[in-house]
C-alpha cells in the first residue's frame, strides 16, 4: 500500500532528511587516507543522536551500525569496520535518520584522494543518472518512468545496473511500497501522486549486473570484483515537481 502524506506530514518529513543529509557531510569532511569506516560510522551515528533523531538503520534486521559503508567493488551494506581507508578507494556511504516519526534515507559516492578515470566516470554517470530520474518523478508519470530514465542513462556506458536491490517507498516506515527499480519501461508500475515520498537510488556498477553476498549476510559485492556506486535521494512528488528532501 502506497502511503501519501499530508503537507503536514511533508513538513516534518524534512526534518529527518535533512538530519540524514547533513550526517553525510560530517562524514565527508572526515573521509581521508586511513581513516577506519568504524570511525566514520561513530561520528555519524554521534550527529544524528546530536540532532535529536535516531539513526534509521541500527538494528533494521539486525544491522549492526548506524551507515552502510560500502568500499570499491562493495556495491551496499558494507559493514563498518577496522578498514582503513586509502587513497583512491572509491566509498559509499547510506545513511537514514528517524526523527518526529518519518525518516529520510540518503546516499553518496565519495573519493579517497584521486582515483582511478574509470571510477571517476561511474560516479559521475550514477549520480547523473538519479538526476534523470528525479526529473520523472512528477504527478501522473509512473515508476517506470523513473526506472526507465536511469537505465538508459547509464546503459550507453556499458555499466551494469544491480537488480537484486531497488529504491522504496519512505515515511513512517525506511521501506514502504512502492518499490522503485533502477530499470524498466516507461508508462509501467505505479502512477505517481502528490504526496507520495520516494527513495530513488541507482547501484550502478563498472561491469555486470550480478552480485554476491558475505557470509556476513550484508557485505553485498559485484560478482565481476569491479567498483560500485550508489547514489540516493528521498524525495517528494508534489504540485510545483519533484522536491529533494535530502539536499545536502
Ligand atoms: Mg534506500
């Protein structure tokens, strides 16, 4: 069931986004060669508690810590840890916060230092490709329509789109209906009304579509061992379009 909310609702909704939004700029300025994703992970966790909001994550089906820190070939649902970050490592960091009853779901792409051209392509085109899909996020179009923007995208690149995982449905729950795929075909799904709050988020990789996952039952990886990028944003389809609750 697709939940719509209220401008009320909205209102208060933004809150917890931005809450989720900032927690990613307190980890980008910490973001540097040798610095452990455990400690990354505290300082976020130590923000949103800050804000007065509960980190979205912890404890979500068990998961164990307050972000989702995924490293190079690590696609989502790394789980931080005693890694230390190095130059040219590509990271993606996802983070929800709960605050007033609503959540925001966001993530991001970072670079350690400078790497490598190919990575720096894929983050550019992932992060364009949640762009196009935002675009189509507006009142009368339909899921496949957001879907249908960032596949073909990103697909001109030769880039594999991760299946197994898809955007959500966001408010009083991290994952409500509907759900958001990162592929499809325009006119299909859903239609989109005013008041729905979506997650839209492309896992978009260097090579293939397959994954695997750790005997962890979290750490998913590309199944081709090449890097990830994941980028997200709760967003709001209203009158005036599509408005990013997450803005950085
Ligand atoms: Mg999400």
């Amino acid at each position: 069931m697709i939940v719509l909310k209220t401008r009320t609702e909205l209102e208060r909704m933004k809150k917890a986004c931005r809450i989720s939004a900032e927690s990613l700029n307190v980890a980008e300025e910490l973001i540097r060669p040798d610095i452990t994703t455990r400690e990354i992970d505290r300082a976020m966790h130590d923000y949103i508690v800050k804000c007065g909001a509960k980190p979205s994550f912890l404890g979500l089906y068990g998961f164990p810590a307050s972000a989702c820190i995924s490293v190079n070939d690590v696609v989502i649902h790394g789980i931080p840890s005693d890694y230390r970050l190095k130059d040219g490592d590509i990271v993606s960091i996802d983070v929800g916060a709960c605050c007033d009853g609503y959540h925001g779901d966001n993530a991001y792409t970072f670079i350690v230092g400078k790497t490598s051209p190919e990575n720096e392509q894929l983050l550019r085109v992932t992060e364009e490709s949640l762009y196009k899909g935002i675009e189509q996020a507006v009142i009368g179009n339909r899921i496949g329509d957001i879907s249908f923007a960032v596949q073909s995208h990103v697909t001109p690149y030769g880039f594999g789109i991760v299946r197994q995982f898809v955007g959500h449905g966001v408010g009083k729950a991290l994952h409500e209906d509907p759900e958001v795929p990162n592929f499809g075909k325009p006119g299909r799904g859903p239609r989109l009304a005013e008041g729905m709050t979506i997650a839209i988020e492309p896992m978009i990789t260097l090579e293939g579509d397959a994954v695997t996952i750790d005997a962890d039952k979290w750490t998913t990886r590309t199944k081709s061992g090449k890097a990830a990028a994941h980028f997200e944003h709760t967003i709001a389809i209203t009158q005036d379009g599509p408005v990013i609750l997450t803005v950085r």
